[in-house]
C-alpha cells in the first residue's frame, strides 16, 4: 500500500493517463486530418497519424491495466476499492446507454414524425408542395424526398430480419448464457469450466461479428450503402456502433480467459470478469433493441 | 490530528513539473482544473472583447464577418467546455473529498486523465483557428447544416474535440458519483451532506446522462460531413430540426450542469455570513432532483419557432415554466436563511448576495422566454443573449467566483487583500450589469444576436454594452492579481477561516495538508 495509513488504496502518480491523452490527441487530430485536403499535417485518407495514436493507447491500455491488475493480485484493493470500480463500470455502461439512445431517438423521431411531416402528414402539406412535391413518405425509404439530387444509394431490398439477424439474436443470446456459466463455474473454483465456457463465450460473439461483416457485405451488394439515404444511415450507424462494442466486450472478455488461464480470479474477489460480463450483457440487450426496432418492425 | 498530521509530512507534495502531469492527489487536480478553467476564461473573454468591439459601433469596424461568426461560436465553446464546466469540475476535486471526509477521489488515476484530456481537447479546438477556411462559425448550438453542409473543414476537428470534452466530462462525474456514493466518512449519511455535495452529485449525474447524447449528435454530424449520411439532410430523408432535438436534449441539461453547483455553492456561503443554518435542506436537496428531472422534458423551448405540433409547443411551454416552482423555493430557502440573521458581509457573502439577486433576474427573463408565444418575438435575438448571460456571467461565474473567495485561504492557507477583494468585486458588478442589462432593451427592439453589424438605432446601447464588457473583462485581471497575491502570502488563516463556518473542511488546518482524512473522521 502506497500510503502511510488508511485502508483505501491511493495511487502513486502515474505516467498512464498522460499517455493516454497524448495517444487519444494524436488518434483524433490524425482522423480529423484525413478527412480532407484543407486541414494540416496529413493528406486526404492518409491515417499514418491516426494508426500511431492507435498503437499509443494499445500501449496506455496495456501499461494502465496490467498495473492495476497487478496492484489487484498483490491484494492492494479492499472491498470499498472493489466497491468504487463496481460503481464506476455500472455509470460507464449507463453513459454507454445513453450514447445509443441518441441514435435510437433519432431512428423514432425520423421514422414516426420527420419522414410522414416530408411527405405532408398532420398540417405539413406546405413542406411537401413546395419542396418535395409528390414525394411518398414510406419505410425502409428508398425513393429520396430529392429523387433528383443524385448520391443516394439505392437498395434492391433490405436485411430481412429472419435470416442472419435472427441466427446472430440466438447466438448473442446463447453467449449471455455462456458467460454466465462462465461465472458460476468461477464461483465454485472451477477453473476450467471458467476457461471453457469463456472461451465458448468469446467464440460465439467473434462469430457474431463475422456474421455482421458477411451481412455487410451483401448490403453493400445489392445497394444498402451508408449513403443509402436516412434508412441506410440509421441502419448502419446503430448496428455499426453495436457490432463495435459486441467486438470490444469480446476483446475484453478473451482477455478474461487469458486471466484464466493464467490463475487469476479468485471465487470471491473477480471484479474485472464481472465487469466484462456486465458489458456483454449490456452489448447483448442493445441488440435485442436493434433486432426489434431496425430487423423486425 | 496532530500526530497522524506528522505521519504524513514525508508523504508531502512531490516538487517538479511533472508532479503536475502524474499526480493522483484530488487537491493537485483540483488546482490544475482551476487554473485550465481561469486560463479559459481569459481566452474566451478575449473573443468576447474582440465580438464587443466590432459592436462598439455600427457598420464593419475591425474583422471580417466569417471570422466574427468564429469568435462567437468560440467564445461560447469555450466558456461553456474550458471555463465554467473545468472550474466547478475543479471545486468538486478540491471540495468533495474534504466536506465527506474521504482520504481522496475514488479513483484517483482516472481523475488525473479526465483532467489531462482537457488540454489536449482545448488545443484542438482552438487549432481550428488557424486553418483554411477558419474556425466553426455557426455558433456554438453548431445547428446543421451549418455545421455540417456549409462548415469548414476545421469542423472535424472541433468534432473531436467535444467528444474528447465529453470523454472527460463524463469520466470525472463517474469519479464524483463514485466518491460520494461510497467515500463518506461513517456517520456522513445522504440528508447530512454539505449541499454542495448533493448539488455534484445531481450534476454528475446529468452529465453521465446527456453528454453521451452530445457525443451521438456531432458522431451523426460527422457521418453526414464525410461519409455520405443524411441524419440532418432532409434531401435525404433525414432533417435538421432533428440536430436540434438532439442537441437540445443535451443542451437543456447542460445548462443546469453549468447551474446546480453554483447553487451549491451558494448555500455553503449564505449560512456562514448569515450566522444560521440553511433553512430548508431537505427541501433544497428536493428542488435541485426536481429541476434536474425536469431539466429532461423542456429541451424544445428552445426550438419554439422551428416548427413543431401545437402539442408539443404547449407541453414544453408548460414543463418549462414549471422549473420556476423548484428555483423558487431555493431562492426562497436563501433569503429565509438571511432572515433575522447575524450578517455580515466578507467577500463570498458579496458575490453570493449578487449571485441571488443576478441571477433571478436571469431566471425571470428565463420564464419570459419559456412562454412560448412571447419567445417568437424574442428568438435569436439579444434579449436570450441577455438572458443567458445573466445566468451564465453573474449566476455560475459569480458562484465559482464566490467559492474561490471561500475557500482559498483553506487552499492556501491566507487571507486574501481585502482592498483588492473590493475593488474587483464593485467594478465587476457594475461593469457587468452595464454590459448585460441594455442587452434585454436591444433584444426586444429587434436586435438579432450572432451578427456583426446592426442598424443605427441599437448604437447607443450597443455602445454602452461594449464599455460595459471592457471593463468586466480588465477587472479580472484584478482577480488574477488577487489570487497571485494570495498564494504567494497574506495574513495567517485561521483552520476555521470565518466565524460561521461549518463542515469538515474547517475543522483541517489551513491550508489543507497534501493528504486529509486518511483516518475517516466520525460525523455525528
């Protein structure tokens, strides 16, 4: 323990978070960069910038965990310690809600008002005569309110919802299972029960991912494009963003099995295979969300 | 106290600039987050003298318009993200683990990183400004599509930069929420807390809930800008009265995250000079839920002249004007804490007193605003610029001014120059009013806000405001000096600085040690 007295750990000052700023400046500014000619440093789609912000946080999350993670197997923490990280996972993951019901806001508000008001519903036939005379408000929309305007992609269907999108719900659904006999098998000091069903867990949410790249691709073959107007926008950003975290929580949770593996964990004290958890769980009940509101209605 | 004082002298402050990028100690941060938070303000307060200076006088006098449009919208960036959010960030760094008895932050290296982003973002944002085409210049609502189809190309950039202020935002209210919720010292139950304490926690709260929402609408602006999306292009069947919801949605409680510690703040301090306990806790802990509830179910007033169901214009109107109810009572609570009170009138009592009386004007002409047949003929014009500046400058920069005044000879173990105290406090409030009060006759004359240039007959108000902000802004610089002053000695403090004071930080020794309460005390 770092300090003189008390029971709560505080730590040494640390290089991480510096590092972690630096890394996450350098990412962005490098983004930002790419994004057109007029900005400094880097040219039009040259990410090099970006690709070394990138490997600065891999580096900032290796060195910052594997502290705390060390710092957690010498029994530095207390329970009022695991208390704090408790609370701090459950807000992260309520900002993480959050952050997607701004895009599932948006998906309502378009589907239920914008798109009708274009197309004149309730007292809006001015906003439909004057700028889009004869456009029909439908849902998927393919035919743009400016038919004319060019740059929209258009789609020959949509994803069904009863082919991949059903198999991948069975298969989130199956891994919400896994992880939890992950946990029970921790709780009773099965260490390979632990392993084994994390690593069904990380199998099944990797095929997940896999599945949705597949599915992408036939999207953009038969025209479902980010560009595909406001449909392919909502489509793509929710599930995109979705299938983003699904593959951050297998990350997390495939270095969970890692830990495993390698003894860490105790039946009592495993926060950090709790917090994974919490996230899958979190990953797999935005999809229920997304199965529902983007797949089937 | 003295003996566990001595056990920590050779855990005392490590010296050195790097102290400052690694340290962990809520007090170092603190300071770091006031300091980023001051330095703001003189960035955003320059903007501001260049904006009343071209509006000094009719017709175009010194900048071009486009670049008059930047400095607007960076001045309100600024302000909101690098100025007052840092600076009451900062407070709750310093003041929080004290006023529960906790030994720091709950997570102490996560603390330092939502600090240490903020540079990096601020830079950032302010590198707009010196690339082609210029900074933002839509403002800093940055509706679409002015900030997406007609913005610079320096807009990616500013995008980032929220979502690394939000990144921060948000990690600093987990840490504040996870301190308070679970580093009270024992007998440091909820309803006993320092109200400052449960304004921050209300306030962490909202942030956690809407900067997320931020976050998602510039993400959305972003795919519009670059990768073909039409969220906000009705062209595409999305449009850009949904920018504004989502904006709104976040910006309506971004208001109150920039207010409700400020009534914290402000209820620290009228009980100490008053000499009496604050009337109505339980209620004051009441109304900041209930406005920050509500604060949820009112973001379309400010959207009343976009379009909307007649509907929705009256649920808002109503759910708007329903705030007053909570505000009230905390205005009542404090003036009923003055009642028959032994007052006196030291620093922080001057700028709290200015705070209850300024910023009550701000929230009437709030109310004003709220109603929202009335809000047509005030839309977009001077009179919101008032308005918010009235809650904004004399509400949440009085209040972190007030706790500045408060508490920094607890930082620092001195008593700050009372001349220079005065000087700066009476300059302020009438160089304040001066600028922002004749703001409200332009408004309703017709001015609209956001314009460089303006017809002959608002000349001599405008004038008047330009002189007004002119001397607001030199007379912080007083402030600088005081504080200087301060740090750098003074009169001895005394532990419990003012006679009336209360709560665990005034039973430390001033100035506080590097670590307090590594030993949770008892609260009886």
């Amino acid at each position: 323990m770092s300090q003189a007295s008390g029971s709560y750990y505080l730590p040494e000052p640390s290089k991480w978070p510096i590092i972690g700023s630096i890394g996450m400046f350098t990412m962005l500014f490098g983004f930002a960069s790419s994004l057109s000619d007029k900005t400094p440093i880097m040219g039009e789609g040259d990410l090099t910038m970006m690709y070394i912000g990138m490997a600065i946080i891999i580096f900032m999350l290796f060195g910052w965990f594997g502290q705390v993670i060390r710092e957690s197997e010498s029994g530095a923490y207390n329970s009022q310690v695991d208390t704090s990280f408790r609370m701090g996972m459950m807000w992260f993951i309520f900002s993480e809600v959050m952050f997607f019901a701004a895009f599932f806001g948006a998906l309502y508000y378009i589907r239920t008002l914008s798109v009708p008001w274009l197309g004149g519903a309730d007292n809006n036939l001015a906003t439909n005569t004057f700028l889009y005379d004869g456009f029909v408000p439908s849902w998927p929309l393919n035919v743009m309110p400016d038919a004319a305007a060019g740059g929209y992609s258009v789609f020959k269907e949509t994803i069904g919802a009863w082919g991949i999108p059903a198999l991948n719900t069975a298969l989130l659904l199956t891994s919400g299972v896994t992880c939890t006999l992950a946990h029970w098998a921790l709780k009773k000091g099965n260490r390979t029960g632990l392993t084994f069903w994390l690593f069904a867990t990380v199998v099944l949410g990797f095929v997940f991912v896999g599945f949705q790249a597949y599915e992408y691709i036939h999207a953009y073959s038969i025209g479902l494009k980010l560009s595909s107007g406001v449909y392919g926008s909502t489509f793509f950003m929710l599930t995109g963003f979705h299938g983003l975290h699904v593959t951050i929580g297998a990350i997390m949770l495939t270095v969970m099995m890692f830990r495993s593996m390698k003894g860490h964990f105790t039946d009592e004290n495993h926060f950090a295979f709790e917090a994974a958890a919490w996230y899958w769980h979190f990953v797999d009940v935005v999809w229920l969300g997304l199965f529902i509101f983007v797949y089937v209605l | 106290m003295s003996t566990a004082h001595a056990e920590h002298e050779h855990h005392g402050a490590p010296s050195g600039l790097l102290r400052w990028v690694f340290t962990t100690n809520h007090k170092d941060i603190g300071t770091l987050y006031l300091w980023f938070a001051f330095a703001m303000l003189l960035v955003g307060g320059s903007f501001a003298m260049v904006i009343r200076l071209e509006l000094l006088q009719p017709g175009m006098q010194w900048v071009d318009p486009n670049f008059f449009n930047s400095m607007t919208t960076m001045h309100g960036l600024i302000m909101v993200f690098g100025a007052i959010m840092p600076a009451f960030v900062g407070l709750a760094n310093w003041l929080v683990p004290m006023m529960i008895g906790a030994p720091d932050m709950a997570l102490p290296r996560m603390n330092n990183w939502s600090f240490w982003i903020l540079p990096f973002a601020g830079t950032m944002l302010l590198s707009t400004m010196f690339m082609e085409g210029g900074g933002p210049n839509f403002g800093w609502t940055f509706y679409a599509p002015l900030s997406t189809t007609y913005a610079p190309a320096s807009t990616d950039f500013f995008i980032f930069a929220v979502h690394m202020l939000g990144f921060s935002s948000i990690m600093g209210s987990i840490n504040i929420i996870a301190t308070i919720m679970n580093m009270r010292a024992p007998g440091m139950t909820l309803m006993k807390m320092p109200l400052f304490v449960w304004t921050w926690l209300i306030t962490a709260f909202l942030l956690i809930a809407v900067m997320p929402v931020l976050a998602g609408a510039v993400t959305m602006m972003l795919t519009d800008r670059n990768f073909g999306t039409s969220f906000f292009d009705a062209a595409g069947g999305g449009d850009p009265v949904l920018f504004q919801h989502v904006f709104w949605f976040f910006g309506h409680p971004e208001v109150y995250i920039m207010i409700l510690p400020a009534f914290g703040i402000v209820s620290q301090i009228i009980p100490t000079f008053a000499r009496k306990r604050l009337f109505g806790y339980s209620s004051m802990v009441y109304a900041t839920a209930s406005i920050a509830f509500l604060s949820f179910i009112v973001w379309a007033h400010h959207m009343f002249t976009v379009g909307m169901p007649v509907a929705g214009e009256l649920f808002f109107l109503y759910a708007t004007v329903l705030i007053a109810v909570p505000t009230g009572v905390k205005v009542f609570n404090w003036v009923a804490t003055m009642w028959q009170g032994s007052m006196t009138f030291e620093l922080p009592m001057k700028w709290a007193l200015a705070f209850v009386i300024l910023f009550t004007i701000g929230g009437f002409s709030g109310l004003m605003l709220g109603i929202a047949p009335v809000d047509f003929q005030y839309h977009d014009t001077y009179f919101v610029v008032a308005h918010f500046h009235y809650v904004l400058v004399t509400g949440a920069l009085f209040s972190i001014i007030a706790a500045v005044y408060y508490w920094l000879p607890k930082w620092t173990g001195h008593m700050y120059s009372e001349s220079l105290g005065n000087w700066h406090f009476w300059t302020s409030i009438v160089f304040v009013n001066i600028t922002f009060f004749p703001q409200h006759f332009l408004g309703l004359a017709g001015m609209p806000r956001r314009i460089p240039d303006y017809n002959a007959a608002f000349a001599d108000f405008n004038f008047m405001s330009s002189i007004g902000a002119f001397g607001f802004g030199l007379a912080q610089l007083l402030f600088l000096a005081l504080v200087i002053k301060c740090i750098k000695g003074g009169e001895k403090a005394t532990d419990q600085v003012w006679e009336g004071a209360e709560g665990l930080e005034w039973e430390i020794p001033s100035p506080a040690p590097y670590h307090t309460f590594a030993e949770a005390p008892e609260v009886k």
